[in-house]
C-alpha cells in the first residue's frame, strides 16, 4: 500500500504535464457535470448499482456517463476511437498486417484484455466477436472479446462507463470493468446525417451515413430505429522494401511499387441496423425488444512473399537454391530435376532457371508470381442479436413489492475469411489463386431473471435486495474452406507449403462445433445505513459445465464527508471463464520474427501438437481488486480521484512461437500430426502469468460563462495505469511479451477539452495527452523491432454551425496538427515496408479532416 501511495504522488506531476500539453486545450464534453436540461444527457447509470439508477457523484464506484450526440464529436468513424477520446482508460490500436484482428479490433480498459471488459447494451449481456486476436499486440494476444464497433453513435442515447471489478454483479469478464451502451428510447422525433473525411495524406476516404427515428407503437410504446452505412478507403503507410527495389533494379519487372501496402484495410458497405422497441402493459408492467443486424466486408493486406528465399514456397534453404518441384518424383518416380541457384540478382535471369522452365517435369512457384506476391486478406463480418423481455412490480402474492426483469437474448457472430493473390504450392502449378478458407462461428443464449425489493430494517433508507438466476450458453464453430485452401497436395513431401499461403483454410480435421453452458444465482443488497453512508454488498455463484464452479463477492461503500464531499471504496473478487473458441480454436498464419517470416500454427491446448510442447486444458482467470476514491462537487465544479489495484491470476493469454524442432518431427508425426516438418512454430492458448495493475482515474469538470450569452465547459480526464507480471511461464511466455504486458500501452494518458456554446454556433478543442510506450512491430521484440516510443499529444477541433433548428453543418479535424506516430528503426522500415510501429496508441495515419451535415426532424 505504501508504494501505491508513493506511486500516486510521483505520479501526480503527469497530470501537470498532461495539462500543459493541453494548452490547447480539450475535455470531453462527454464526461463533464452538465447542467440538466431537457437536451443534455442525465447523468444517471444503470450499472454499478442494482438499485435505482444513482447519479455520477453519488455511486459508490466510479462511472463515467458519455452522451450519444458527444460520441459523434469525432472525425472518426469507428465507435472504437470515439470511445479512446473520451475514457482515457480505454485503448483500442489499429493493427494493418494481422490476420483477423485487422477485420475486428481489439480494445483495452485498464490495460487489460479486451474479454476481462464486459459488455452490454441495455443492460443485457452482448455476445462475443467469432474473431480471436491472434496477434493481439500483446496485452490482447488470443482476446476473444464483443466486436462493438458495430454500434452506430447515432443508436446511442448513453454510454455507461463502469471502471471498477463486477463480476459479482455482472459474471465472467467484469474484470476491468463494464460498459453498457443504453439505446435511444424516444417515441418521436430523428435525425439524418452525412459525415465525409479523408487523412491528410489524401487516402483512407471515408463516407458515412446514419439516422435515428423514434416512432409510436400504440399509445403507450414506442420504436426506435437506428442505421449507419460505411464505406472507408485504404490507407498507405508504405515505403518500398529494400528486397523489392532490389529485384525491380536487376530486371525483375512484375513487382509492385510499393511491393505490399502497409495501413488501414479497406471496409465496404458496412451496414448496421438497430432497433429498440418497448409498450407499456398497464399495471406497472412493460415488454421491449431490441437487436441488431450488422454486415462488413474488408480487405486487409499481408507481408510480400520474396520470390527468390520465401520459405517453402520459393526455397527451402534460405534463398541458397529455388524450390523445385519435381513431378516425376510426386509419383514415386526418381527426381530428374536440376539445382536453380537463387543467390543472384535475378533468378529470371539464369539459364539455370530457363533450362527448368523447359523442361515440362520440373517447375517453380515463379512461373505463377514471378515477382513474388502480397496476398489480400479478407472477409464478411456479420453480426446479428435479439433481446426479448418483461419487467415491472409484482402486486399480488409472496412476491408482491417485488420487481421483476425477465428477458431472453440470443447474439451470433460469423467471420467468413478469404485469400486472394496467394497460392497452394504442395499443389504446384494447378493451385488456385484466390481460395474461401472458412467461417469462425460464435453463438449465445441467454436467460435471465432478475428480482428487487425495498425491505424495512430500521435504517436510514430501506435495504435495497436484488437476486437473480442466469443461464447461458455458448457455442463456437469452425466451418471448413473450401478443399484447395487446405489440402496437402501431391508435392507437400517436397517441401511445399500445404494450404492457402498466408492463411491456411480450415480442414475438416479442425472443423466442428464446440459448446458449454452455465448457470449463475447472485444476490445483492445495498442501503444507506445512515444519512451519510451507503454500503453495498453482492455475491455469486456460477457452474460451468466445462471445468467447475465459482463463487465471487464484492463490497461498496461511500461516505458524505461533507455536502461536496464524499468517499468511496470497493474491494471484489472476479473470475474470466476461458471461451469456448480459445479451447479449441485452430488456425495457421505467419508471423515475423527478427525480420523473417515464419509459418505458426494455432492448436488447441489438448491437441497432441500442442500437448508435446506443454499444452493444458484452460481453467478460468481469478482477480482480486479494491479501489478507493474521493468526489468533491460544489456548484458548476466536479472533481474525482479513485485508486485502483487488480490482481488477476492464471492470465489466459496465446503463448509466444514455440519452435517445431526437426529431432521431434518422428515422435510427433506418431502422436498423429501431419507435416510437422512444414510447421515452423506452434502456439496454443495457456494459463500463462500472474499480474498486478493499479492506476489512478482522476476527471474534473467545470462550466462557466466567458463571453455574454455563451456556455464554456473545462474538463480534464487523467489514467495512470502501470501492470506489472509477477508470475509467469519461460517455457511460453518470453520476456518480450513480458515487456509489452506491462509497458504495451502507455503508463500515462489524458484529454483535456475546451467546449464553446453560442445560439448559432458552437466548437470544442481537444487536447490527447499519450506517455511513453513499448514499441513493437508484428511482435517482434528483438532489438531492431522494438523500442521505447516518446510522449506525443494530439489536437482535435470541431466546429458546429447551427443554420436553423433542424440543420447543422460540422467542419473539423483529428490530430489537426498530424502529430507523427512513432517512426520505426530504418533496418525495420526497409525490412517490411512501413513506417510506422503498429502498436501505437493513437492513429498512425496521420491528421484527418472532415465535414458533416446533420438533419434534425
């Protein structure tokens, strides 16, 4: 306690320093104490509480609560980065090269893993994204958490920020905290709107179109309809690799310029579809309704294949000698075919390689992509989810004072992936080019019955009690590619690479449907005991049917110093059940390791590949946090500061690349896996490490009039978050992965904002402070790769020209100054192609700038 204390004080001068660099200023609007009138969003939150909603400074945790209309003061049109502007705790980076993660990307709340945040959208429970993030950067390596950048801003009534442990109230993956997104409600009235913006450097243009419609449903209901259409142009942040340049000057004319592009995928006719519909019953009883239906297509980018040392495509001895392949010896014959040396400046060239290509028995990859190739990554996204249910008071009966919320929900998420430009080499030269490499399929059900009631105890207030049942199930599904992204065609014992290159398809070996299911009770009660404390206490019990049960508690508090001022503390316990996809996910991809790529196969902890390197059944994650904090208000000021400290156990995490060693290929290939010799590495989930991670939130607020007839709204948000690993595995965590856990995302951020009201118009500046961070590039933490990154700050700007009642014109910019991402080693740049490191935690592209216009009916 004495360090984190200490750590505190040290630590306040970065909030000074996060205040200085935004001089130009900022604060989120969303975030600040608004004075409350009908247009401004209440400040009241579901979560935290399962009593009746309690105001921001009354919670006993901390909460923070960000407007729809503030979400959508952002050139971005990712809810993702919305959220980053306005929860200083929330990271969410960019990842140009790698895999599926590229399609859905992975976030962070207190530097943690993007499944120990849960999420929920009205309350209930949303289901998790079908993509694992194999290159997670990290912190988020194998997260399998929900995809929420499918909910449109313009759905939105409130974002509810919980930053404090609650599986005790909520289950699995409350960990770092939880966030509901609360859905419009209004029975009348919408909007329609245009937004349209381009990066300075001329690319990534992107179009989005939204609207909102509130509609009667009898006298006493109501519809909400939301839809948002996105269309995002790639980016290039791309140079030449030396490799290439070098090809393109000994003749080789069939490479791009730039060989591969480094940067944002491009996303097509992202459509999102939301509803939300309720009807009052009478009797104090109502039904709702709401769900959605999201599809995306996207198109990422992989590494270039160089056609004269690629491994097991174009050499199997490091670009000594081209691979050759020999059709004769495919059918038992004797090998014919020549050696084709390939240390020389073009392979083309050679009468070596000429003397080959003539003679109808031998081949070589380079007569399909004879610059070599960039395979595009690829894939579908859909989503779809449902919510059905009934609340209100029970009058009559034993249960009579009791309010009741009984709901069901199902939630699916498919990814459908696919592979162009790329080949099958163990197929030779009748592979295909483009190949459907199969669907990851997640699917959930949920049934939950909730109960509360005001019990008389002789205290201050009544003792507000709440239980409740929940059952859910979870299934996850891998659905096989199409035959020749997989198949081990007839010159695999040659040394070809077997399936799709790049992204092999899924085969039926790892195909199928696996499932669970739990049941949980809770029971939670909270009361002021006297006028000035409020104590809250919650414990639960959930069994799953894979490894077992687990029970969980947590304790609140909150003490009114004074009418401005109040503490508050928590202390809980939490658990992370392992997901079904990471116990039994499959998957083949390339990573890069030092600079050269290599081929790393994904198995499940129980397969015998993964087993013979040390592989486990998974068992959950187990926390212990506490916090402790302060509020102060006092007229148009409002300040609070909380601590935190979380303690997870068993982190469940991807393991680092274990090399497939050639002296166990015979005893693996007995165990039943095939091919061994073509696996470079594998990696399998594991119950890896232990770690700590403490921080300190701190968001101040202040409204005041500057100008005659004006509103001018400060606010300042400010994380520290430091994780250290005090536990873990050397056999499958190296010490690079060490490092990124606990210096991957910055010790330090903050916003500060500065937002200006007049009849007719209305701006905001902010200001994004982001401290140092451990740099890497595609996880590779060698020396050449990785890096120590500066500070950097950030300026956003929006203005907004009200032209009547109904229209609104917005100009605006984000990192309007293009601050620069942090640069990577030249050695690196020349190896892969890009500029930048990956792992930032602000958008490497650079400045963007847009307009919008906005319709209000």
């Amino acid at each position: 306690m004495k360090t984190s204390i200490t750590k505190l004080a040290n630590n306040i001068r970065y909030v000074i320093a996060a205040s200085a660099a935004a001089s130009v200023i900022t604060v989120s609007p969303a975030l600040a104490q608004e004075a409350e009138t009908e247009e401004s969003v209440e400040k009241i939150a579901v979560v935290g509480s399962r009593a009746a909603p309690r105001s921001v400074a009354d919670s006993p945790v901390p909460v923070d609560i960000i407007g729809g209309d503030e979400l959508s003061k952002s050139g971005s049109v990712d809810m993702l980065d919305m959220l980053i502007s306005s929860v200083p705790s929330f990271n969410s980076r960019a990842q140009p090269i790698s895999d599926a993660a590229t399609l859905i990307r992975p976030i962070n709340l207190r530097g943690l893993s993007s499944d120990s945040t849960l999420i929920l959208v009205n309350g209930k429970r949303r289901h998790r994204a079908s993509v694992i993030a194999f290159q997670g950067g990290g912190i988020n390596d194998g997260a399998q958490g929900p995809d929420i950048s499918v909910i449109p801003s313009a759905a939105l009534k409130q974002v509810e920020v919980l930053r404090d442990g609650a599986a005790a109230q909520y289950g699995s993956d409350a960990i770092a905290g939880v966030m509901n997104f609360v859905l419009k409600d209004a029975a009348d009235g919408g909007s329609l709107s245009i937004k349209h913006g381009e990066y300075y450097e001329g690319d990534g243009t992107a179009t989005i179109i939204d609207g909102n419609v509130g509609l009667p449903l009898t006298e006493d209901g109501f519809v909400n309809l939301s839809f948002q259409l996105k269309n995002a142009d790639a980016t290039s942040r791309s140079r030449q690799r030396t490799d290439a340049a070098a090809l393109i000057a000994a003749g080789n004319t069939s490479i791009g310029d730039p060989a591969q592009i480094w940067g944002n995928p491009e996303i097509n006719d992202d459509i999102t579809i939301f509803a939300n519909a309720g009807i009052d019953l009478g009797d104090d009883k109502e039904v709702y309704m709401f769900g959605n239906f999201s599809e995306r297509d996207a198109i990422g980018g992989f590494y270039y294949r160089n056609p004269h040392n690629r491994g097991n495509v174009y050499s199997i001895d490091g670009g000594e000698t081209l691979l050759v392949g020999d059709v004769a010896q495919s059918q038992g014959a004797e090998r014919t075919c020549a050696v084709v040396p390939a240390n020389v400046p073009n392979v083309l060239e050679t009468d070596a390689y000429q003397d080959m290509v003539a003679d109808p028995n031998c081949f070589a990859m380079n007569q399909i992509f004879p610059g070599g190739y960039t395979p595009a990554f690829g894939g579908t996204i859909t989503d779809t989810s449902l919510a059905v249910g009934t609340k209100g008071e029970i009058k009559e009966g034993f249960l009579a004072d009791v309010f009741f919320d009984l709901s069901g929900s199902i939630g699916k998420s498919e990814s459908s992936f696919n592979l162009t430009n790329t080949l099958n080499p163990s197929l030779g030269l009748s592979t295909p080019t483009e190949f459907d490499t199969g669907s990851y399929i997640q699917l959930e059900k949920t049934v939950n019955l909730d109960l509360v009631k005001s019990v008389e105890a002789g205290l201050y207030e009544p003792i507000n009690v709440a239980g409740g049942l929940e059952w859910r199930s979870e299934s996850f599904e891998i659905v096989a590619g199409e035959e020749a992204s997989w198949l081990a065609g007839p010159y695999a014992d040659q040394g070809f690479n077997i399936g799709s290159h790049g992204f092999k398809g899924f085969g039926p070996e790892a195909a199928g449907k696996n499932s669970r299911h739990n049941i949980a009770a809770y029971v939670d009660v909270e009361a002021y005991v006297t006028e000035d404390l409020l104590l809250g206490g919650a414990i639960r019990y959930e069994d799953f049917s894979s490894f077992g049960d687990t029970t969980n508690y947590k304790l609140t508090l909150q003490y009114a110093v004074s009418d401005e001022f109040s503490i508050r503390g928590s202390s809980s316990t939490g658990f992370r059940a392992p997901t079904v996809g990471q116990a039994n996910v499959v998957n083949t991809a390339t990573s890069i390791v030092e600079g050269n790529l290599i081929q790393s196969f994904t198995a499940p902890p129980t397969d015998p590949l993964a087993s013979f390197y040390g592989g486990k059944e998974l068992t959950p994650e187990d926390s212990t946090s506490y916090a402790f904090g302060g509020v102060y208000q006092s007229g148009d000021f409002f300040f609070t500061l909380d601590y935190y400290n979380i303690e997870v156990e068993d982190r469940i995490t991807q393991s680092s690349q274990i090399s497939v060693l050639a002296e166990d290929y015979a005893e693996l290939e007995a165990l039943g896996v095939q091919n061994p010799e073509l696996i470079s590495a594998v990696t399998y989930f594991a119950n890896d490490f232990d770690t700590t991670t403490e921080g300190v939130d701190i968001v101040a607020n202040y409204s005041m009039e500057i100008f005659d007839s004006s509103d001018t709204d400060f606010s300042l948000a400010y994380n520290w978050n430091e994780t250290s690993v005090d536990k873990f595995n050397p056999d499958t965590t190296s010490d690079g992965k060490v490092r990124r856990l606990e210096r991957g995302v910055p010790n330090h951020r903050a916003t500060f904002t500065v937002s200006q009201n007049w009849d007719a118009l209305s701006m905001f500046v902010r200001t994004n402070y982001f401290g140092e961070y451990y740099a890497t590039h595609a996880d590779d933490t060698s020396d050449t790769w990785s890096e120590i990154a500066s500070a950097a700050v950030t300026v956003d700007v929006e203005v907004n020209f009200f032209l009547s009642d109904q229209v609104t014109i917005t100009a605006g910019a984000n990192n309007v100054f293009d601050q620069k991402a942090e640069r990577l080693q030249l050695e690196a740049r020349a190896v892969v192609g890009g500029v930048f490191y990956e792992s930032g935690p602000f958008d490497y592209n650079g400045g963007f700038y847009y307009v919008k216009a906005t319709y209000n009916f």
